[in-house]
C-alpha cells in the first residue's frame, strides 16, 4: 500500500493539539481520511479553538482509479474488446482484412483464419456500419481485385476490370464513384456520372397527376361507382384499392410518361474544374431525340464546356483546338 504524506502546519508551543472527539482506532481514522479531506478541531490552552484541515495527496487515490478502470473479462472477443490500453484496429484496417480473407479462400483455396474469427470480424463490421460485408458478389470482386492490382498480383484483365466497373456504375453501385481525376495516359480530366433519381421521379408527377384526374373523372361519369367499391367493407375494400385502383393509376402515369417523353435518362455529376454539380437530359421528347449517348453540357458555374457520356458514365473535358 502507497504511503501517504500528510502536511500539518507548524503550530505555536503555547498551543496544545487536544481533539475535542474521542480518539478513534488508527484504521478507522485512516479509512476515514482516504474518503474526503478532513478537519479536526484543537484547543488551545487559553479555551481558543482553531480548526486545521488534513489534505491527502492524489497519489493513491488515481491508483485506486487505474486498478478500478482495469477490466479483465476472457468473454470479450478480439474484435470487441473495450480495453483502454489495447490497440483498437480502425474500420479500414478490419475492412481490409475481411476482403484479404476473401480473396486468399476464393482465389488461392487457403484460409489465413478460422471460421470462428471471420464470424467474429464480420459481426463486428456489422456493429461498426460498414458496408464492405452488405456488398453484392460484382462489389466484392471489385475491392479484391483493385487490391490485388495494388499489390503485383492483379487477378483481372485490363477489359474485364473495366468491364466489370462499368456494369457496376450502370447499377448504380457506390465503390465505383471517383470525384474528379486526370488521366496521365490519356492526358483527359474525368469525373463519374450518377443517375439523378429525384429528377427522374419529378418528371413522372405531372403524369400521375393527370391520371389521377382521369381516375375521378371516370368516377364521376359512373356515378361514384368507384367511390363505392372504394368504401365497401373489408377486406374488399382492400383487394379493390390495391390490385385495380392504384394498378390502373400507375399504368395511366406510365404510359402517358412514355408517350411524352422515351427512353429517358437524367445524371449528374461534379465539374472537373470547379466541382459544382451540373445535370443533363438523355432521352426523346415527343419524337425529338436529344443528342444520342452524348451531350455537351456548359458548367453553370465556371462556363466550362463538358462532355456528358451516358454509357461510359463519365464527365470528359474536351481537348482544346489547335491553332
């Protein structure tokens, strides 16, 4: 046990240290003292009492704290352990493991760890939110093989890489999505496109709304007939409102959607040179098409020209003219 110093100020011989409480054990005044700073009274020979205070120093009392802050539980996995002094692995570092497990059962048939401990860094990725162990079969290849083309020992081709990437961007899949970059084989600035799904929901509202009028419209001319089937008990009501009434809205939206405007596709991206976001149209509006599966767009910030191309799913800057 840590000894401890106690600071007495120095007191006059003319005073005599007489405690006005019973004297207690020598344990018991110790415990006590751990507890709090403590204050004692003396008289002095004149009947003056004076008061003086007893100030324990920190010492043993943060190393009462450490040993209490010491957690020892063989229950706690590896991946899971709440130690303070223990080295936690970051995500990164976990995420790279897993996918490095992965690849050596698949590809090399040769498992660098049990079952036990790939249940247990999954489950705890799980914990973390990452999303390396929700990704598809395609998600995963892709993260193998861009590590194993980092290395030395690249598991795809060229084509293959690029053709699984490009499958990957049409899904919509997020690992492939790079901000702006340059090439220095091509020499060409590039930026990845995105479908904008809340522009392509927008443009089919005008359509709902005209067959939902085209739906009352009928109900009236029926002499709320529609109304009701729509008002009959369950779950009649029900099977009408789910399998005819809302099918039948849906089917109007889509085919006067499609008759307006065809095969249509809206992306965004950011502006190789500002970074702003820009969005283009693909598709045919009443029969007149609007470029093909390439739009030159003018960036609304910085009046740079820009190449939109739909199938490739990239943004390019177009090389300057020579004079």
């Amino acid at each position: 046990m840590a000894s401890e110093v106690w600071l007495l100020p120095s007191l006059s011989p003319r005073f005599v240290a007489r405690p006005l409480l019973t004297t207690l054990p020598s344990q018991t005044l110790h415990s006590s003292l751990r507890k709090s700073p403590t204050c004692l009274r003396f008289r002095s020979q004149h009947g003056q009492s004076r008061k003086l205070f007893l100030l324990r120093p920190r010492a043993a009392e943060q190393q009462g704290k450490v040993q209490e802050d010491e957690v020892v539980d063989s229950k706690i996995l590896p991946y899971c352990s709440i130690s303070k002094k223990a080295e936690k692995r970051s995500i990164g570092e976990m995420e790279q493991e897993f996918l490095q497990a992965l690849q050596s059962f698949y590809y090399d048939n040769e498992a660098i760890m049990s079952n036990e401990e790939f249940d247990n860094l999954k489950e705890e990725l799980m914990w973390e939110g990452s999303s390396v162990v929700m990704l598809s079969s395609d998600e995963q290849r892709f993260l193998e093989a861009s590590m194993a083309y980092v290395t030395g020992n690249p598991i795809l081709s060229d084509k293959e890489f690029d053709e699984l990437k490009l499958r990957l961007k049409q899904q919509g899949s997020r690992i492939v999505q790079e901000g702006p970059r340059c090439s220095l084989r091509s020499r060409k600035v590039y930026s990845d496109l995105t479908v904008d799904y809340f522009k392509m929901f927008l443009l089919n509202v005008p359509a709902a709304v005209i067959a939902l009028t085209l739906f009352f419209f009928l109900d009236d001319l029926t002499g709320f007939e529609i109304t009701y089937l729509l008002e009959l008990p369950e779950p009649f009501s029900f099977i009408f409102t789910w399998f005819a009434a809302l099918p039948l809205i849906f089917w109007l939206a889509q085919a006067i959607t499609n008759f307006i405007v065809k095969d249509f596709l809206i992306l965004k991206g950011p502006c190789p040179n500002c970074g702003v976001e820009n969005v283009s149209f693909f598709g045919t509006i009443l029969s007149i098409p609007s470029g093909g599966v390439e739009n030159t767009v003018k960036c609304s910030n910085c009046g740079t020209a820009m190449l939109y191309d739909s199938r490739l799913r990239l943004i390019t800057l177009p090389e300057p003219s020579k004079a």
